[in-house]
C-alpha cells in the first residue's frame, strides 16, 4: 500500500486565477495518475504523470490547462490554470501498486466562483 | 457508452437489509477490484477478484467474479451506516493497462 498526502483539502478559487495541487507519497513510484470527479459519480482521469518525461493527458485534457509537474518518483503537481466555474470539482491523485490496485490522496475540493 | 457498467447507481435502504451491487461489461478484464469512497476522501480499496468464479469475502462484504470475468457483484448482508458511501468497481481489461472505473453506486443506510 501507499499512503498519499494531497493539498489543499478544499479551496475555493476565483474564475481566471490558477490553483496548484501538490501530492506526496511515502514510497517511490514510477506512474502517477490525476483523476477528476464530480461529488457522488465516477472518477475521469486527467493524466499520467511520469518522472521525467512529459505527462501522458486523456482526450479531453491539455497541458495547457492542466500543466503537471513530476520532478522526482514521489511528488507531483497538478495545476489547473485559468479557472472557471466549469473546473469546479474533485481533484485527486493515485497511484498504482503491482500496476493494477489504486491507492489515492484524500482529493481536493475545488470551487470557482 | 460506459465501459464498466454499474448498477443501481442509487440505493438507499434500511440497516438491517441486504442489498447486491453489480458490475457488468462486453469486455474481459485480468482483474476487478472494488472501492469504497466516503465524503471528503479518496476511494479506498476493498478487494481485488482475479480469477473466474473467484468468490471473496471481507466481514459482510461478499465479492464474485464471474466465471467469463465480464462482471462481478458486491453483496453486503446486514448493512449498517457505516456502509454508506460510494462503491466503485474498477478493472484492466485484458486487452489493456489502463484502470477503468465503473460509474458508482451511492449507498445510504438509514438508522
């Protein structure tokens, strides 16, 4: 198992402005993932962040929306840029252990007002 | 169209009662797993079935895979409210690496 520490828990953003939501994990790993979810429903993912390469994004998802970083194999970043209403959500990230079971942080709430 | 597909994406019963919660596709997967997500946390996992027929059980949580390994089923016996939340059926299909999520199901067991 992992144990994922994700911040901030909740925040609520202004439209136009950027929010980045940093993740830790205890362990190293090769492949984090970024997901999305509305309160109650499934999760989406976003994109798979790799150490040293360039982010693998989900159609529907753009760097230049959701730049990522990953400088090392147990820290990443999402930032979501220019928001608006439409990005309020959960964000949350995983990680995968013996490539299949998914552990996560506990999410960040986001609001744009 | 949904990859996994789960059902009801609603229930609200009383403690006491069961309740069984599927997971059905066209596809094959090498494996389901099944999570449970309370408000304000990340999803958390509850079982992992691999192989076809597999039956798991964790306290009153039983969990199937089915034989062609296209489905599987959550039944709970005796919810309490601490059931409640969300559960999420998730798997790589055979024929992939990527986790796929189920749409969920929202539980609420009522005292």
């Amino acid at each position: 198992s992992a144990v994922i520490s994700q911040k901030p828990s909740r925040d609520i953003c202004q439209r136009g402005t950027s929010l980045t939501i940093q993740c830790q994990v205890d362990s190293q790993v090769t492949m984090m993932f970024w997901y999305r979810q509305q309160p109650g429903q499934s999760l989406t993912l976003i994109a798979t962040a790799n150490q040293g390469s360039e982010a693998t994004y989900e159609s529907g998802f753009v760097i230049d929306k959701f730049p990522i970083s990953r400088p090392n194999l147990t820290f990443s970043t999402l930032t979501v840029s220019n928001m608006s209403p439409e990005d309020s959500s959960i964000y949350l990230c995983s990680v995968a252990s013996q490539g299949t079971e998914a552990f996560f942080g506990q999410g960040t709430r986001l609001t744009v007002v | 169209t949904q990859l996994l597909e789960q059902s009801p994406q609603f229930l609200s019963i009383q403690e006491g009662e069961n309740l069984t919660v599927y997971c059905n596709s066209s596809s094959v997967f090498s494996s389901l797993q099944w999570y449970r997500q309370e408000p304000g946390e990340g999803p958390v996992l509850l079982v992992t079935v691999v192989t076809g027929g597999e039956v798991k059980k964790l306290k009153r949580l039983t969990f199937q895979f089915g034989d062609a390994r296209k489905d599987s089923s959550l039944h709970i016996t005796a919810a309490q409210p601490g059931d409640t939340g969300l559960y999420l059926c998730a798997g790589v299909r055979t024929s992939g690496s990527r986790l796929t999520f189920g749409e969920g199901t929202q539980l609420t067991v009522n005292p």
